[in-house]
C-alpha cells in the first residue's frame, strides 16, 4: 500500500445509499440481480457505458449521475461474484470509493472509472475486467493489501467497437 493511502469499510450511510442507487440501476437497465448472472450484469452497464459514449440512446434518466448509477450496479456484481467489498479510500487528501479484494490486493474505482469512459470518450472495459477476473477467480494477483487499481492493467489488444459499429 502507498504511504499515502488509507483504507477503511465503505461508510454505512454510503452503503445504504449504494444499495438504494444499485436497485434503481438494475430497473432502469432492465436486469433483475436476484435472476441475472453477475457477468450478464456487467455485460448490460459496459454496454450502457459504450451507448453513453458514443452519444447513442441510453436508459439512465437525464436527472441522475450515469458514473453512479452504472458504477454501483457494476460494483455490486464485483461484490455478488468475487465477495469484494466496498471501502473508502484516501489518496492524500482525496477520498474515493472502490469495491477491494478480500486479500485488498486489487481495487477497482467504478465511479471514477465510469465518470473516465464517460469524460473521455474512452474504450470500455468494464465488462473485459470482470471476465478476466472471473478467470483467475479467488486468486491472489498483487501483494496483499497493495489495493492495486486493476482498471490501469486492462486493455483491450484489439479495440472491440467503432463508431459505426456502435447501434
């Protein structure tokens, strides 16, 4: 872990409220969590976040935060498949919020990784990040309590859309 960095448990009043905004995600994405796979999940929010990007239609309401709304449906099947839990982290003086490893070897930043996508127009790997983890399911990939953000290590070799690929 950097000397600069500090971990704790997600805030409860933060938990609440990520458990509130994950139920709406789910409804306005059309995904039931208690019926659909985690990984079928992710593959619907890497979509959502691609239909975002390109400036296509997409089902987040105007009026809500779309790095929220995704990043905690997104976090919450980090959470369903990998038993990863939320936790506040400080970075200097800077606090986010990341979904960590069991072993907090690994951190992923949704909604800094979202509100990124979003931002910059950047490729996805929302969906790619899950399934390679989903390979090395339960593995120890970093040094314990490192909190390595995963998302600087995931690229796709190939980009998997262009614009006019996307509908």
């Amino acid at each position: 872990m950097s000397p600069s960095l500090s971990a704790s448990p997600a805030d409860p009043e933060r938990l609440r409220l990520i458990k509130a905004v994950t139920k709406d995600a789910a409804a306005y994405l059309g995904v039931d969590p208690a019926k659909d796979s985690p990984a079928n999940v992710v593959a619907v929010v890497d979509a959502a976040i691609v239909q975002i990007v390109f400036g296509k239609p997409d089902p987040i309401p105007e009026k809500e935060e779309k790095n929220l709304v995704l990043g905690c449906l997104w976090g919450a099947q980090m959470v369903r498949e990998f038993g990863w839990s939320w936790a506040d982290i400080r970075l200097g003086e800077a606090l986010d919020v990341a979904v960590v490893s069991p072993e907090r070897d690994m951190a992923i930043y949704p909604f800094t990784f979202v509100a990124d996508c979003i931002a910059k127009h950047r490729v996805c790997t929302v969906a790619l990040s899950f399934n390679m983890l989903l390979e090395r399911k339960g593995e120890t990939v970093f040094q314990p309590m490192a909190y390595e953000n995963v998302m600087m290590h995931i690229q796709h070799i190939v980009p998997p859309y262009t614009l006019e690929k996307v509908s």
